[in-house]
C-alpha cells in the first residue's frame, strides 16, 4: 500500500525530548518527540546499537514521520549536580583511578537544569519513502517485542503503557483519524488505573484539538499545515549532529476519542537493556 501508516503511541509519566539549543548543563526539552527522537526509538526496536551508524541513516533516510501531541505537555524542570576531578600535579598525568581523585582533593561541582515533560502522549506515524528499503511490517514486529528496552528521550523515563503499533491505510490524516489515542485494553486488566488516568487528563486537555506535526511530503498530510524550520534530523550520532529540516504542522480538531488498538500486556516482558 503506498498509502500505508505505521502507527503507535508514547506515553510515560515523564518524557525529555531534547533539542539543539541544549549547552552545558542546560537541557531543554520540546514538547514532542523530533525525527531524531522517533528514529532512536526504531532503531532500539530494532537492535541498532551506536555503532551501527550505516543502518540507523539507512532508516532515517528511508521513512517520514509524524507525531500527534496530547495531553497537558506541562514542561517542568529538575536540577542535578556533576562534580569534576581535581586537577593533578603539575607534571603528572591523569589520575589513575577515581578514588585517587577524591584523596587529592574536592574537585568542581556543577549544577545542570533539565527539563521533562509530564502528562503527555503521542502517537507516532512513519511512513515507508519510495525505494526506501524499509518494511513498515518489519518495524511493526520490532516495536511489538523490541530488542533493547524502550524509553521516552532519557532511559529512566520508561513507556507506561505498550506502543501498540499497527499498519493503517489513508496516508497521514487516515491514520490520525483511524488510530485512537487510548488504546483499547482489557478495562479489568492490570493497566485500567494507567487507561482511566489518561482519559480524563485527555478528555481535559484535549477539548481544543490536538498538534499534529510531520515531515514535508508526508504522504496524506493536511495541505493547509503551517511549515517552520527545525534542527533535529540526525546526521551523526558521535558527535551528536543534526541536519535543519522543514516541518509543517497544524490544529487538529477534534481529537480521536474512541479506542483502537491490539492488547499488548506481555510488551514490557520483551525488551532487554542495551
């Protein structure tokens, strides 16, 4: 199908979706998962470690993606401290051990701000670019038992609930109609508090509609988006380079309220660490 979408959900407690204005120990956070972001996900699913760089720009070459925000987006912000070994000696080397370190003296102490987003979710949409190489039923199959664990922008931020993926036609706006926000599990399983709590924080926050937001030729897409540049395309994962891109985005009205979605409680069972 060319007009086929592979859709599924992110939702977390917490969730940091950094951007390239992060310095330092400042890191804040974007208010949706960028393509950098979405990419990193399949490629965990997928088993793609860090150094194989050649297969993650073959999927990131090789898809669009889209993102529909929901929820409060409430942006908040914690504060962490790093401290710094000592200088040594003069005409030394590096220490040879941390505890060296720590008996030469007390070294610099930094304070970083980081900011997370809290009671949010996101569908996700990826469709596969003509001569891609990419097989959307493949990554289905990845995000339904993902080979390394998955998180929202940081690893203690863990999925609350299965992304659920599924494969629908229409293009864009067939997907965003046809693939619910909540999913539809068991209401007597063990996630009904997760599935209660996240209807009413949508049915409150979402009353104004939803932000959708996709790659430029999405296949399907609204052709009244509003088009803005972004830095958020990998280029290089070592030393953490990001291309500019055209993103088109727009409100979205009403927000899907019905449930779609295939049961996946055994999700969490599936993942390893990396």
């Amino acid at each position: 199908m060319d007009d086929a979408v592979l859709c599924f959900r992110l939702h977390g407690a917490m969730a940091a979706w950094g951007n390239p204005s992060a310095s330092g120990g400042e890191r804040p956070s974007d208010t949706r998962p960028g393509r950098g972001a979405v990419i990193g996900i399949l490629s965990a699913a997928l088993g793609y470690g860090h150094a194989r760089a050649a297969d993650i720009a073959r999927l990131s070459e090789g898809v669009w993606v889209a993102s529909a925000s929901h929820g409060e987006l409430r942006l908040a912000a914690d504060f962490r401290t790093a401290q710094t070994n000592p200088k040594p000696p003069r005409g030394t080397g590096p220490w040879a051990t941390r505890r060296d370190a720590l008996q030469a003296g007390v070294g610099t102490t930094r304070i970083g701000v980081r900011q997370h987003v809290e009671d949010a979710l996101w569908r996700v949409f990826v469709a596969a670019r003509p001569g891609g190489g990419i097989d959307l039923g493949g990554l289905l199959e990845a995000l339904r038992a993902p080979r390394y664990l998955l998180s929202l922008g940081r690893r203690e931020f863990p999925l609350a609930l299965p992304p659920s993926p599924e494969i629908l036609a229409g293009g864009l706006m067939g997907a965003a109609d046809g693939y619910a926000a909540v999913p539809d599990l068991d209401p007597r399983g063990p996630l009904r508090w997760a599935l209660d709590d996240l209807r009413r924080m949508l049915a409150r926050a979402d009353r104004g509609g939803y932000r959708l937001c996709w790659d430029v030729g999405f296949p399907g897409a609204p052709a009244d988006g509003q088009a803005r540049p972004v830095v958020d395309d990998p280029a290089s994962r070592d030393a953490w380079r990001f291309r500019p891109r055209l993103e088109a985005w727009k409100t979205v009205r009403p927000a899907p309220a019905t449930a779609a979605g295939a049961e996946a409680l055994g999700f969490f069972e599936s993942a390893d660490e990396e």
